[in-house]
C-alpha cells in the first residue's frame, strides 16, 4: 500500500494538472465563439458572392457555362481525364485536442494512396504544422510555403492571407500542373462532431470565363458582365478557401475544448478515488497505532 505522503503528491500532482486543463478549456471556449462570429459574418459575405458569380455565370437553365465550375462536386466522380491533383490537408498547429491531427493524417494518406492507384499525380500543399510532421514521417515530398497559415488567418481576420495560395495555385493550373485542387480537413458540425471532408475545388479556365450568349442576369453591369466575372471569380475563390479555413479552425476549437473538459473529468475521478485511498490509509495507520498503544499498555500490566 502506497505510504500517506505518496498518496498527498499524487493529489497534487492531479490537482496542479487539473488547473492546466481547466485554464486551456477556457481558452478553446474563448476561441471557439470567437471563430463562430468570425465565420457567421463571413458566410453571409461569401454566400452573396456566390450568388452574384452564378448570376453572371449561369446558362438560362441554372446550370454551369461550358468549362470547369467553380466547385468540382463530388470527388468520388472522378473525370477520366484529370491527371494532376493539389492536395491541401489542413490540421492543427499544436496538439491537446484529441484525434484531431491523427484523424486528418489517416485520412490524408488514405486519399493519397487511392489517387495514386488510380494514375493520378499528386501535388501535396499541407497546412497546419502537425499534418506536415505527419507527411515527413511518411517520406511525402510537399510544399511547405503556408504551413502556418492558420497563424496568420487567427490574427488577421482577413483574406489577404489566403490570396497568395489561391495565385499560386492558379499560376499552377495555367501552367497545366494541376488540374484540381482538393482540401482535407474537419467539417464543424457539433460541438461534440467534426466530420473529415474532402471539397474539390477546380479553377475557371479560359473557356469557363467567357460571356454567355443569354446570361440570366438582372443587373446593368458596368463593366460588362464578362469583365465584373473575370474581376470577381479571383475573389470568390479566395473566398472559399478561407471559408475552408475558418470551418477547419472552429472544429479544431471545438475538438480542444472537448478534449480538455473530458481530461478535467477524468483528473475530478481520480481526485475523488485518490481522496478515499488517503482516507482509508490515513484511518488504518491510526487503528495500527492505537492497536500498539494498547498492546504497549497490557504489555505493562
């Protein structure tokens, strides 16, 4: 049986340990609501963007002009002829936050090998420290030019910090290096559920920038509506990205949070059996003195 100053350390021990997960829960929940204001304003902008590009894009029937959409639908249905792929994980920059980054991992190398065995060429554009760890572990050649972009997304709050990927990524396409992009990375459902999704993402090309014939648009544009297309499709593309982004960000939060509030549970258990195992001990070294005090006295007599 572990000695009564035993027992006192390692409630201490727990106790002190207890302080760190309540404090970071504090912390993710700060972050969390601050990230769901940040994504309630900003989906608002993005989906009346969104409608303005489809307005001035869009055939008589609704459906996408000739040429590549703005979104690639399901990755599932994958077009023969797509050769080249960008993949874009996205994951943490620290840990504490349960399956979080090793969900995403699993997950990335998952797709890597399936579009591998299908004869696809994959480009890899990791984002958060932890699934780049992951990939060098795994002997993946990537990009490692926007690694900690969620750094700067957290403390600026605007789309600059995506432009520079989404210019990169189109110089690619026009140099026919990539024909799609795809991006990885946890879908904020719940507080208690992130799902890991896969978004395509295909970038306009020439044929998909040019003017339809009868475009279904309500507006007198000026410029001309080809030209307000071409100005606005760059943005909501950055748009989209960062939309990804701050999705990715909250169900980080999230997961940290509950990760942190199921630890300090844990740590409120085991104070619990710790305290009674103290008791106990500290109760049964009183009975064994009191048994030799008594003992020592009829000794006497």
């Amino acid at each position: 049986m572990s000695s009564l100053k035993e027992i006192k350390g390692r409630i201490a021990s727990v106790r002190n340990t207890q302080k760190i997960t309540s404090a970071m829960r504090m912390v993710a929940s700060a972050k969390l609501h601050h990230t769901q204001g940040m994504t309630e304003a900003f989906l608002r902008y993005k989906d009346e963007l969104e409608k303005i590009v489809k307005t001035l894009s869009h055939n008589g029937e609704g459906d996408h002009p000739d040429g590549s959409p703005l979104y690639g639908g399901d990755v599932r249905q994958d077009k023969e002829d797509i050769k080249s792929i960008l993949l874009i994980p996205v994951s943490s920059n620290s840990g504490l936050c349960g399956a979080f980054n090793s969900n995403i991992a699993k997950a990335t190398l998952q797709r890597i090998h399936e579009l591998e065995s299908q004869g696809k060429n994959v480009r890899l554009l990791p984002i958060g420290k932890k699934i780049a760890h992951e990939l060098k572990k795994a002997n993946k050649d990537f990009n490692a030019d926007f690694v900690p972009l969620l750094e700067k997304i957290e403390k600026s709050n605007t789309l600059t910090a995506v432009s520079a990927l989404v210019e990169m990524a189109c110089e690619w396409h026009q140099a026919q290096e990539i024909e799609r992009i795809e991006f990885l990375y946890h879908h904020f459902k719940s507080m208690g559920h992130q799902v890991i999704t896969i978004d395509s993402l295909q970038l306009p090309d020439d044929r998909s920038m040019r003017q339809e014939e009868n475009p279904i648009s309500t507006y007198l544009t000026e410029p001309s509506p080809q030209e307000l297309r071409t100005s606005l499709s760059p943005r909501l593309l950055n748009a989209q990205v960062y939309g990804i982004l701050l999705d990715s960000l909250t169900s980080e939060h999230a997961a940290r949070m509950l990760a942190m509030q199921t630890a300090d549970d844990n740590a409120n258990d085991l104070l619990k059996e710790l305290t009674l195992l103290y008791n106990k001990t500290r109760q049964q070294a009183i009975t064994n003195e009191l048994i030799d005090i008594m003992g020592g006295k009829a000794g006497q007599n």
